[in-house]
C-alpha cells in the first residue's frame, strides 16, 4: 500500500454555491484562489500530489445553515472512504440544537467539529459557545480557525483560555496555532489538549520560527493540511518539505498524528 498521507483541513461547498463561496474566501483574506471548493477537484489534486485521505469542513455563518451544510457533509463522505467529515455549529445554537448536532455527527460518523470564529464572528472565549465546548469535551473533537491581526475573534490567547477551561476538551489551532498572530502561540506549550495543523502558514510563518514552535510544541501535534480551495497540495507538500523533518517526523505530520488524534480507521 502507498504511504498514507492525511489532509486534514480543507473546505468543500455545493456545486451551486461553490463559486460564490471561493469568491468571499479569496477576498476575506484578499488572495487567488488555488481551487474552486469542489469534493472532486480536492480529491484529484489531492491524490496527484500523493494524498490519500482528506478532513473535509464546511462553515455555517449563521446558525440557520448549520443543519442544510450538515447534510450535504454527510451526502458528501457517506460514499467515500477516504473523506472524513467535520459538522459545523455556531454559538447561537441552543443547548437542544447542540445536542441534536452531535448526536446527528455520531450516527453519520463525523468526527469532530469546525468553527470558524471570523467568519462565523464570535470570540473563541465568548460564553455563547461554552455550551459546544461542554457538550463535545470528551465527546468530539473541535477544529478552530486561530489567529488574524485584523480581528480579535480567533486569538490564540482565547484559545488557551478555554483549552485550560475545557481540559478534556480536544483541540486543533489551526494554521500554526495562529495564523499571522504566532506572537501569541508560545502559551500552547501548557495546553496538551491543543493540537495544531500546518494549512495557511508556511506561505509567510520564517522556517526558524516553524521549527521553533515545532520544537516547543512537539511534533507530535502537529497535523498535515492544505486549507483548500486556498493553496494546492503541491505548494503546501513543498512547504512541509523544507522544515528539514525526519523521515519518521514527516509521516507523524503527514498521517500517524491525525489517525492517533481523530481516532481514524483506515
């Protein structure tokens, strides 16, 4: 068998919404777009550049889109054995519309979560999200958009605040832990429940720095992704590879940290 190879963040639409959704991505964080934001085109790029298995996400900025974008996630992997799928959820859900959530997620074989605190504007530490926080520690792991200089919302330093909070609670900081705000990340050496993904980092983060905070952080919780539709796995299998990693680091990255963090059978 080929070697394993994980990503574990990227983003799909429907094919009716696909190109209006790339469209608001590419000027949220005002850049081209490398992908359209469709399952196919993920897997086919992905698979090209040696890929064998994808974490896909997709964000309700509302709370009334949380069960439409559920459903298609679930249609989307049910009949694809190397895509994974996270729910969404947003913090104006209530506790019973949570509940329905994870137990929606449990039945379909989802296996986590993905919020977005910019797009979906809350801060990660806002009280209204507490409720998804003790409702999936020990239950479903959660993926966390982290970090923008341009908004409070996804601080890193929130982040660890409710990490400490919610102990038990498992975590993926996104993008290094933070985006462009890697100033803040250091506070993840006294979180273990925090994981981290390399996605949407490596294009602008100094290769000393990654290493630094590899080195602080540990190796071992640090996950493979690619935040398609925004970069290709090419560019971002590239960046992996200039971080001087061992082999026996590389495939930990690459696969072994996501499959022992998500629980994944293969």
């Amino acid at each position: 068998m080929d070697k394993i190879i994980i990503d574990t963040h990227a983003h799909i639409f429907p094919s009716k919404i696909a190109p209006k959704a790339v469209a608001n991505i590419g000027a949220f964080y005002g850049i081209s777009m490398e992908g359209d934001g469709d399952i196919n085109t993920l897997i086919e790029r992905g698979e090209a550049s040696g890929v064998t298995h994808f974490i896909v996400n997709s964000s309700a900025t509302t709370h009334n889109q949380v069960v439409q974008i559920n459903n298609f996630i679930i249609e989307t992997v049910k009949c694809r054995d190397n895509v994974f799928g996270l729910c969404t959820m947003h913090p104006d859900l209530t506790d019973e519309e949570v509940d329905d959530v994870i137990k929606l997620a449990i039945e379909n074989n989802l296996i986590g979560v993905k919020l977005h605190p910019d797009f979906q504007m809350f801060d990660i530490d806002d009280e209204r999200a507490y409720k998804i926080y003790r409702k999936c520690e020990g239950v479903l792991p959660i993926l966390f958009h982290t970090g923008d200089a341009r908004y409070e919302y996804s601080s890193p330093l929130k982040l660890i605040k409710i990490a400490k909070q919610f102990p038990n609670l498992k975590c993926v900081g996104a993008h290094f832990g933070g985006y462009d705000r890697w100033h803040e990340v250091d506070g993840y050496k006294d979180t273990p429940n925090v994981y981290f993904d390399t996605s949407s980092s490596l294009f602008k983060l100094p290769l000393n720095e990654a290493k630094r905070l590899i080195n602080l952080l540990g190796i071992e919780r640090f996950m493979f992704g690619v935040d398609f539709p925004m970069w290709t796995h090419d560019f971002e299998m590239e960046n992996i590879a200039k971080l001087g990693l061992t082999d026996e680091q590389l495939d930990m990255v690459k696969s072994g940290n996501a499959i022992k963090f998500y629980g994944l059978k293969l």
